[in-house]
C-alpha cells in the first residue's frame, strides 16, 4: 500500500466517513496510511542463485531479509569480477535507490568496491570475505566473514571416521587465505583423529569451472581419495562426481544432501542472514556501518549440515564434543606447534591463533598432511 489513493478507494474512504469528515481528518487518514521509505538493499551474485553452493547461501540469506519490514531487494546474478560489478553496483544506486549493497564474491572488492564506493558516500558497502583495514579504506565500506573453517575442522574429524584409504581429497578454486585455512583445518580436523591420513588438494584456477572441477575430482579419487570436500561456488558437480565413483563427501556453502543422499555425509554451511541483518539493522537505525563482522559457530555466522545415515555414532560423538567446545570458546584449531608440508614451523609451540587473530586472515601455506603446493 502507497500513500497515494486511487479515485475509487477516495470515494470508499469517504463514503466510510459519512461525507462529513473534515480536509483535516482526511489528511490525517492519509498519513496514517503512509509508510515510511523503505530500504532498498541490494544482493550481487558472482554466479546462479541456485547453485548449490555459495551464491545459494546469499539467496537463502536474501529471501529472509525481504520479508523483513521496510526492506526491499533487488538482486542480479552472474555478475563477474570485472568492471561489469560496477557497471550493477552503480545501476542499483541510481536506479533502484538502492542505500545498502551486498556485492557478495570475493573479487567484487578490490578495485570494483573501492572505485565506487567514495563516489557515493550515501550509500553502504557491505562486501562478503574482503578484509576492510582501518585508515585504508573508506568508511561507508565493510567486510563480513564466517569462521566456516571451523566446520571443515569438524568435516575432516567426520572424513577420518569414515575413510578407508586413509586418503582425503579437497577441490579448490583459487590459493587466497580464505581457501587455504579451510584446507587447513579440514586436513587437521582429520589427523586430529587420525594422525596419518593424508589430504591431497587440486587448485582449479577460479570459483566457477564444472569441467576442471570434474577432472580433478576423479583424478583424485583415481589416486585412491575416498573421502571429498571443496571450496568452489557451486560444489554440485565435485558431489555428484565423486558420489559417482563410489566416494564419500563432505559439503560447503549449503546443504548438497539432496543431490547425493548416500554419500553425503555431513557439510559446513553459511548462515549469512547473522550478517546481513546486522548491516542492515545499523542502516535503518542510522547508525555506524559496522566495518567488520566476523562470526563462527558460536555467533550463527556458520552452521553443520545435518549427518547423513552412514555415518556412526562415534564419529557424531567426537564432531559433537568438539563443536560444542568450539561453540564455549575452548577449542582452538591452530595452535601447538605446526609444520606446513615443506616442513617449516608455522606456528611455534605453546602459540594459539584465535579465530580473531589476523594473521589467519593471511594464511599462505598448506599444513603438514596436505599433499599439493600454493
């Protein structure tokens, strides 16, 4: 409903009113009937909104917060990490009136976000995984992340459950931080339990690319890797590949259960409306632009997919156990002593990296047991 009457909803009213009300009550209905500006928010998907993967997880996030009050969403997908995320960004400005912006892929920041965002200070930027840095980077400007490595942890302690081979693989797009904290602690999350298991990783070269993603995921299960995970945009075509040849595996960015029921065992997931309403609760109150969110289990910023009936309940135990220290803050991943697969210390004995230290925000190694190279 708008403040505007039409003809025949003028005559109701005032039929309603016995002809007798005054222009006063007349404009006090109107402004009764008024609402405030909603607004306008907008979503920009590297990929399909129906990916199974990480563009999902934003169209999950973005079909809630439309059904928050005095919000409204405009979207476009298939936006790449050129000059055209500009080209959407400023549409959506001038266009739409959009004063909130969730440009979601990682490439969307720098130079897309930072070209645009001092020409239109009005307007908040709030970008998925890029790291805004105080006194660098404009103030209408933030970053949002999950500490989804925390259920990659929790995803390897479930894989050395159920590998056989004691080989796990993990199928990669690009080795940015990001990536390699997740290869990290999927492969640590494994040799938490069993200290021998190797994880073997093949980079694809970018977020989206079905027929690398194919090639690499039989290669590796011709390597005998019996167990998968991946961090790639739509991890459809790794899960059905590997479901294919027999294999086990371990989701990302969403629940990909419906596509392999008998081989999906469990999967770190995206809860990405924390964030969103977080960004969006600052723009509406007037308030700051929160620069920089960050959450795990504990905040609701990550979820675990639900356990598929394979996998037994010791192996529920020992992931359970663990997330719920995890959730208590009393669990950390990296810490005591790690060696990369060079056989370098990484970090030293009796040091702990907690999830807020930024020096895992700039990870650029792969941890003993991972077989593959940066």
């Amino acid at each position: 409903m708008t403040s505007q009457f039409n003809r025949r909803d003028s005559l109701k009213t005032l039929a309603a009113l016995g002809a007798a009300g005054s222009l006063g009550s007349w404009s006090a209905l109107a402004g009764a009937q008024a609402k405030p500006k909603p607004l306008t928010v907008g979503v920009i998907y590297v990929g399909a909104r129906d990916d199974y993967g990480y563009n999902q997880a934003h169209a999950m996030a973005a079909a809630e917060i439309k059904k928050l009050p005095g919000i409204k969403v405009v979207e476009e997908e298939n936006v790449p990490e050129t000059a055209a995320v500009q080209k959407t960004m400023a549409g959506m400005i001038s266009q739409d009136g959009a004063k909130l912006l969730f440009p979601t892929s990682f490439g969307y920041f720098d130079p897309h976000i930072l070209a645009v965002a001092p020409k239109n200070p009005d307007v908040r930027f709030s970008h998925c995984g890029g790291l805004w840095t105080e006194g660098k980077h404009p103030k209408n400007v933030g970053s949002f992340f999950g500490y989804i490595d925390e259920c990659q942890f929790l995803n390897g302690v479930i894989a050395a459950h159920m590998t056989k081979s004691n080989k796990i693989a993990f199928v990669a797009a690009k080795p940015i931080p990001q990536v390699l904290r997740n290869i990290n602690a999927f492969t640590l999350g494994a040799r938490s339990v069993k200290p021998n298991i190797t994880c073997s990783v093949i980079f694809t070269g970018d977020w989206s690319m079905a027929v690398k993603e194919a090639e690499a995921t039989n290669s590796l299960a011709d390597q005998g890797c019996d167990v998968f995970t991946m961090h790639v945009d739509g991890p459809k075509v790794v899960v059905e590949t590997a479901a294919k040849r027999g294999k086990m595996v371990c989701g990302y960015h969403a629940s990909q259960a419906k596509l392999a029921p008998n081989a999906y065992l469990t999967g770190a997931e995206w809860n990405w409306l924390t964030a969103y309403k977080t960004a969006i609760e600052a723009a509406q109150t007037g308030k700051p632009h929160p620069n920089f969110l960050r959450g795990g289990l504990k905040e609701g910023y990550v979820k675990m997919s639900a356990y598929g009936p394979m996998v037994p309940d010791a192996a529920k135990k020992q992931a359970d156990d663990i997330k719920a220290k995890m959730i208590a803050g009393t669990f950390d991943i990296f810490k005591d002593g790690i060696k990369d697969n060079k056989g370098a210390v990484v970090v030293p004995a009796g040091k702990v990296l907690k999830q807020t230290d930024l020096e895992l925000e700039k990870m650029n190694y792969l941890v003993e047991g991972v077989v593959g190279q940066v």
